[in-house]
C-alpha cells in the first residue's frame, strides 16, 4: 500500500470536508442569501462521489468494498439534504449550517471507510457522529433536544469504549495499525492473543452504539421519532456506512489469520441474533412510521452483523452488500413519510395505493424488499448472501446460527406485512386535503424505488463482487 493510495483513499472525505468550510465561508460573506446552500451541497457530494472512483484498485487492499461504503455515505447525504424539511432549514444557523453539519457527517463516514489505524478509526467515527447530534439538537423542538442529549450520552460512552479498546489494541500488538500483519505478529503468543481479542470485543462494543446493535441500541427509536426525516435518513445511511466499515475495520485482522476465535465468534453471534429478534418484536408493536423505522433499523443491524460472524473476507462483502439493499429500501420509505409530512400513525397510509399509487406503490414495494418477499426479489437475495457465509466456512456452530437466523425472519415478514396491509387497505370515506408535492422526496422516492426493481430483476448486479 503507497502513500498515493492512502491519500487517495482520503479523497472524498476532503472533498466533503472542504466543501463544509466553503457553505459556512460563503455563508458568513452572504449571510442574507437563501437556497443556494442546498444546490451547492449537492454539488460538493457530487464531488465526493467523483472522487470515489479515483482509489487505486492496485494499491489499496480494501478498495472495492472502501469505494461501495463511501458511496453509499456521500449518496445518502445527498438524500438527507433532498428530505430535509423546512423546519430543519428554518433552524438556528439557518441551512447553511444544516448542510455544513451534513457535508461534515459524510466526511467523517468516508474516512471512516479509509482507516486502517486506531487513531484515525477513533478521531472518524467521532467526526461522523458528533454532527449528527448537532443535527438532531438544533430541530428545536423539546423532543429533538431530548433525543439529541440521549445521543450524545450514547456518543460520549460509544467514544469512551472505543478509546479503552484502541490501546488495548496497542498494548497487545505494538502497532496502531489494524493490519493482518498486525495480528500475525502476536501468533502463538496466548497472552497477546487474549488481550487482543478483547480489543476487539471492547472496541466492537462502542462501535456498537453507533451501528443501533442490541444492547446499545436505546438511543435509535427516540431519536428516528424526533428528528428530521431526512436526519433520519443520514442515520439510515451515512452513519451506518460508517459504523459497519468501523466494523469491518476492526476485523479485518482476524480474518486472515489461522486461529480459532471462539469468544469472538460466539459474542457476534449471539449479538446478531438478538438484535434481529428484539427489532424485529418491539417493531410488531410500533402504531407510528417512524417508530416502526426505528425498530426495522435495528432489527437489520442483526442481518448487517451476521455474515461478520464468519471472520471470513467474504462476510465482509456480504455485510456490506446487505447494508446497500437495507438503505435503500429504508431511504424509499423515508421518502414516502417525508411525502407526508412528517411521522403520524401507520392509519394515516390506509389505502395510499390508491389515493396515491406511486408514493404508495413504491412504499409497498420497499416493504416487500425488507421482508424478503417476491416481487421484492433483491431482499430475499441480500438475505442469501447474508447467510452463505456462515454456511461455507469450516467452523461447525456456524450453520445452527443461519439456522436461528431463518426463524427469526418470520418475525420481520410479520412487522413489513402489516404495514403493507395498511397500504393496500380501502381507503377512508373522506379524504384528506392534498399537501403540495415537495421535488425533493419525490425524486429520492422514485431514484430509491428504481434502484430496487433493477436489482430485483438483475440480481447479479449485486451478486457479481461478493464472491
């Protein structure tokens, strides 16, 4: 790996970075300008997108699946200042800083991706999330200021763990970096081994908090239900993005190395599964939209871990694979709540196939991706391609895993079948008043919704790079 290819790697976090300086320097020169901040914050993630493809495959060990999470972080930054709302831009700072708080959340997810060192994974992961906070913080609302003080107590304790298990991971391998040569240099060493697989688990354990894994999940359902939609959707896929390549990052070392890991193996596990069953059951429960986001989001942190549980390259492939479909699913029922208006109960969608056949199709759509069902062909695929990992590695308590993880997709066919339900229900007698079309939902509605039906129906689109 070159000093080129490092830098390189760091492309679209600068790009992202930069262009958060310049919204708030333009800002303070033009204080009284209005609407230009959203244009240029798209302009500036296009960029960043741009910037993607530049990673030099030859050089850098981990570009593609680098290249696929910073994609999905700056792609879902552009869909959380398209969903951002008028209150959201109306807040203290105005949307100048709106979206400079946003261009600086994807720039700590892109670096995230890029880390291969403790240090910048601490100093990332914090650069994507305290934004975030600020985010949330500044709806105004009593709740949002609730919700926001909930994540920055979960930040603070997420940043402590992570910083404890980063010099445990010094102590035990000498090195900042979180390299295969890190880890092969402690083998044989039971001492250095132990200490190093509990960096691991401490260090997994605060990166938890951010990827709404059980039991550092509480933070989730508050903040989904107070915060702006399209801070919601910044959760659902800039964050994410960067928590599961935290994730990954911190693995990375373990999966090529010839030791069994049982502790490791059996708490990711046993994580996954409980995460996927917890969400799954407390989201049966949830009469409101966003409530249901919620638990969904934490339910499909289960799916995004299980493949990991092989400490196998290909789990990582499939991991990230699953975290795309997830989101873009998600992102099209963002959009179709954003439509509108707000969160209200799931009563207030009966019937929206009819009274609105796009916004409820494409809603009915993404649930059907979410349960794994046809015509929704991509989710029942991304939850293959979650399970195969566990099924062609040689440790033998693999499979039983898959085997629990297939029962519990009941659970979420349930909580996406109820919804749907609502959707294709008759409709009230007396219709609502039609608020106006905003262009922002509308076109994440349907860009999400296309992305979905060309992977349904051209599934090796996904399958073609997870080996």
């Amino acid at each position: 790996m070159t000093m080129t290819a490092e830098l390189a790697a760091f492309g679209p976090a600068a790009v992202a970075g930069l262009g958060a300086v310049l919204v708030l320097l333009i800002d303070a020169i033009a204080p009284r300008g209005r609407g230009w901040q959203r244009w240029l914050g798209i302009a500036v993630l296009i960029g960043a997108l741009v910037s993607v493809v530049w990673i030099p495959a030859a050089g850098w060990p981990t570009a593609t699946l680098t290249q696929v999470l910073q994609s999905l972080a700056v792609v879902g930054a552009v869909v959380a200042v398209a969903l951002m709302g008028r209150e959201q831009y109306a807040a203290p700072g105005g949307p100048s800083v709106a979206v400079a708080l946003v261009l600086a959340t994807t720039a700590g997810a892109a670096s995230v991706a890029a880390s291969v060192d403790v240090v910048t994974l601490v100093v990332s992961l914090e650069l994507a999330t305290v934004p975030v906070v600020a985010l949330v913080a500044l709806r105004g609302t009593r709740g949002a200021g609730h919700a926001a003080l909930s994540l920055l107590v979960t930040s603070l304790t997420s940043f402590a763990l992570i910083v404890v298990g980063a010099a445990l991971w010094v102590s035990a391998t000498g090195t900042v970096a979180l390299t295969a040569q890190a880890w092969q240099g402690i083998v044989g060493e039971d001492t250095r081994v132990a200490l190093g697989v509990l960096a691991m688990l401490i260090l997994l354990s605060g990166i938890g908090f951010k990827l709404s894994l059980m039991p550092f999940h509480a933070w989730t359902p508050q903040n989904y239900r107070e915060a702006d939609v399209g801070v919601v959707a910044v959760l659902v896929t800039t964050s994410k993005a960067a928590a599961l390549a935290a994730v990954i990052a911190v693995l990375r070392p373990s999966m090529s190395s010839v030791l069994a890991l049982p502790a490791l193996t059996v708490g990711l596990a046993a994580v996954a599964l409980t995460t996927m069953i917890l969400g799954a059951s407390v989201a049966l429960r949830q009469d409101r939209a966003l409530g249901l986001v919620a638990w969904s989001t934490i339910a499909q942190a289960g799916w995004v871990l299980l493949p990991l549980v092989a400490l196998a390259e290909q789990g990582a492939q499939a991991a990230v694979a699953y975290l795309c479909v997830y989101a873009a699913a998600t992102v099209a029922l963002l959009a179709g709540v954003a439509e509108r208006r707000g969160d209200g109960e799931l009563s207030a969608y009966r019937g929206l196939i009819r009274r609105d056949p796009l916004t409820g199709g494409a809603m009915a759509f993404a649930l059907l991706v979410l349960a794994g069902l046809p015509p929704g062909v991509v989710g029942l695929i991304a939850k293959i391609i979650a399970l195969r990992p566990l099924t062609t590695t040689a440790h033998q308590a693999l499979p039983i895993v898959a085997v629990l993880a297939v029962m519990a997709v009941a659970l979420g066919i349930a909580v996406y079948l109820r919804w749907l339900v609502i959707l294709v229900a008759r409709p009230e007698d007396t219709p609502g008043s039609a608020a106006p079309r905003a262009w922002g939902p509308r076109i994440v509605l349907v860009a999400a919704s296309v992305t979905l039906v060309v992977l349904s129906v051209a599934p090796q689109l996904l399958l073609g790079w997870v080996r």
